[in-house]
C-alpha cells in the first residue's frame, strides 16, 4: 500500500493538499508541529476512505527527519510520494531582524527539505514510479527586498529541484517545484505581514487552488508549477527584466 508524506500538514497548502490527496483516494502520512491540529485534520478526512497517520515533529529539529523514516519504516507503510511543504517567512530589513529568525527560515526552507527529500529517495521502493514535489515560490524567481532571506531560500529550492529532478529522471522519479504567489493561507500572520496581505488582497489565490494546481504537475511530471495567470506573467517579467527593474518593483508589492 502506497502512501503520500506531507510536511507542513496541518495548515495552509500543506492541508489543502491533504484534502485534494484524500479526495484523489491517496493514502497520507500527515506531518506539522501541531499534534492537535492534526488530530483535527485527521478526523475531517476520516469519510474519504483513505488510510490516514500523523506525526507531530519539528522539523527544525536536524535529528527528527530520520525519526520519522524510522517511524514509517517500522510500520511497514511504503512511500511513494513526498510533498515537502514546510516553511516559514517573515517581513523586515534584514539587518533590524534577529540572526537567529533569518537561521530558522534558511533551516527550515532548505535544509530541512535537503534532508526530508534524500531520507524520502533512500527509504522508498526504487522499483516503483515515485514523486517528489518541493513547494517554492514565486520569490524564487527574484530579488525582494524585505523578504530578502525568504526569498533567496526559495530560490534555493527551486535550483535544487531542478538539479535533482535531472539526475532522477533514469531513475523513475518525478521531481516538481511549487511556485505560487500570494495565497491566503495562515503564513502571513506570523511571518507580520498582515499589512502587506491587506494592500495586495486582489492577487491572494486559494490554497486548495494552488495544491489542485501543484498535484496536477507534479502527476503530469512538469518542471514548475506556477498558479495563476498574474503570477505566470511575474514569473515572465522577473525571467527576462533587468535587476535594476525587477527589484524595486518587487519591492513595491511589499512595501507597507
């Protein structure tokens, strides 16, 4: 019996794509911080007759990735599908912002999804079709001021997948990266951009939009995947402007 992990779960797109999961008749294994909103998910998904586990494990914790292969191993649950979801963001000059903040987003948005995608490609059943989708976003296709290390993490991932995604292509794996722009979810309320959601609310897209939308490609075996037209021309205009264009505007959706 195959199943799809999911990091970041119990919120925003990581539980949108549970839902979306769950309705396709995907076996999960739903992993965030929360044991309690897990629990809830968990019972909002008990009536689409799929198997459903959760964990509850931080994953700025550089131990708890193998912890949780272990976990899975021991319970004889194959894993043939990876959305690492998990991140985290938050808005301010870089230098008025504590070190240790800007260390828990390049933590979390790269290493932790380093470590969850190589114990993913070392635990699972290499004879079968796998997949791996690594959420993004359309910061990584720029410079942004006030969101400087969010973004340049990103990016990151973003390279990544696709340096990966060449390597596993004999290999049977399919390898997408999730680029979505701004979606109302519950990212941006501790990340203090409440402000910034407010002055840009036009441009907000569904969670359950943008999960439909990543699971589509990554089925499909696309490279990227942006959602929403607007984001598909800003991911155009970042590609082939100029920094001296690309950044101050960037800056502008952000400036509040």
């Amino acid at each position: 019996m195959n199943y799809t992990l999911v990091t970041g779960a119990s919120k925003g797109i990581g539980k949108a794509f549970a839902h979306e999961c769950a309705e396709r008749g995907m076996n999960l294994i739903l992993v965030a911080r929360s044991q309690h909103l897990l629990e809830e998910l968990a019972k909002e998904l008990s009536n689409k007759n799929v198997q459903v586990h959760i964990h509850s494990a931080d994953l700025l914790d550089h131990s708890v990735h193998k912890k949780i292969f272990n976990w899975i191993k021991e319970n004889g649950w194959n894993v043939n599908m990876l959305i690492n979801n998990a991140g985290i963001g938050f808005h301010g000059n870089f230098n008025e912002k504590p070190l240790e903040k800007h260390l828990e987003v390049m933590h979390l948005n790269m290493d932790s999804v380093v470590r969850m995608a190589h114990e993913f490609l070392n635990h699972s059943d290499k004879n079968q079709r796998r997949y791996l989708l690594n959420t993004a976003s359309t910061g990584a296709f720029q410079p942004v001021p006030t969101m400087a290390v969010y973004c340049a993490s990103k990016s990151f991932v973003l390279s990544f997948s696709k340096a990966i995604r060449f390597e596993l292509k004999k290999q049977n794996v399919y390898v997408t990266a999730l680029c979505p722009g701004g979606t109302d979810t519950e990212f941006f309320a501790p990340a203090g951009m409440e402000k910034v959601v407010k002055k840009n609310a036009a441009f907000m897209m569904k969670a359950e939009i943008v999960a439909k939308a990543g699971l589509d490609g990554l089925l499909k075996n696309r490279n990227t995947v942006t959602p929403g037209l607007i984001n598909k021309l800003g991911k155009l205009s970042a590609t082939f402007s100029p920094d001296s264009l690309v950044v101050p505007m960037a800056s502008r959706f952000f400036d509040v």
